[in-house]
C-alpha cells in the first residue's frame, strides 16, 4: 500500500508524503475538476500597469518625484479627449501617473474641487484582451464607465470600471 501511495504522489505531482490512496483520488479528481477553468477563460489580468493621482499643481507634483525622489518623469502630454494632462514617473515595471484637469469639462475637476489637494485617483491593471474582458464583465454586470474602450494615454485600448461595482475603486484596464 506505501508503494501505491508513492507511486500515485509521483504521478500526481504531490508533495505530500503520509497521504491515503483515497486523499490521492480525492486530490486527483480535485485538480482534474479545476484545471479547466483557467483554461476557457479568454482574458487575463496582468501586472499593475500605473496608480493615478490628481494634483492640483503638475509642475510642483513633477518636480517632487523628480528632484526630490529622484525618479525618472516624463514630459507633460496633454489628452484633450480625455481632459486631463499627464506626467508619468517611471517605477520599474509601473509607473505613477499624476493627473491634472485640461478644460471646463475634465472628468477630475470635481475630484480635485471635492479633494482640494489632490489623491489617488483610479489604478490600471493591464489585460491581456480587452473586448474579451469587457464582454465578460458586462456579462457578470459590472458597470463601465464608457461603451466601449478609448485610447490611452499610452496608445493603447483603456476602459474604466464603476467603483461602486469595484469596492469602491475606480478601476481602469489596459490592454498589455
């Protein structure tokens, strides 16, 4: 009965040593029960692509990661068509993005008239096919802040998630 045990958690790839041939099956069926999960889904969620805050003054937010933290910033890239003027301090494999309103009718005016200094606006998580992710978020109702995706600020297909479906943080995706 050892040998049979042995030979099963070297079939099964299970470090377990002192397991009963019937925890063997039991762990065997398990894994076969959810190993196709991971494997029909047709999007995936990939690293944190940036975390955005707004400020209220862009240069002195720059010149803080810049000259004080001494991280590397980028030059200021203004995006009419979403509102908002971006500067992006590299962190790595991520990257902070500060956020500052562009005309009357910026979606983060009234974050930065309700948080006068500024804050943590939303976090971006790349994906790695979005019109899957979408279709599939929709389909588990998760509401989206726009019909479809947008260009970024990176070039790339973006789509924001409603906090209130989110624990209350405003989630962007990315397509990686």
């Amino acid at each position: 009965m050892r040998q049979l045990n042995a030979i099963l958690r070297h079939i099964l790839h299970l470090p377990f040593k002192n397991l009963t041939l019937n925890a063997c099956m039991q762990m065997q069926q398990f894994h076969c029960s959810t190993s196709h999960l991971k494997h029909n889904k047709l999007w995936n969620l990939g690293k944190i692509n940036h975390i955005a805050l707004v400020t209220p003054d862009l240069d002195k937010s720059a010149a803080l990661y810049r000259d004080v933290l001494g991280g590397r910033v980028s030059n200021k890239q203004p995006l009419p068509e979403h509102g908002v003027t971006t500067v992006f301090v590299e962190l790595g494999d991520t990257k902070i993005e500060l956020l500052h309103p562009l005309g009357e009718k910026s979606p983060i005016q009234s974050f930065l008239e309700r948080n006068k200094s500024g804050g943590m606006h939303h976090i971006c998580i790349e994906v790695d096919n979005i019109h899957e992710a979408i279709k599939d978020l929709k389909a588990k109702n998760i509401r989206l802040l726009s019909e479809g995706p947008r260009t970024g600020a990176h070039g790339k297909p973006v789509i924001f998630l409603h906090p209130k479906d989110c624990d209350g943080v405003l989630v962007e995706l990315e397509e990686a």
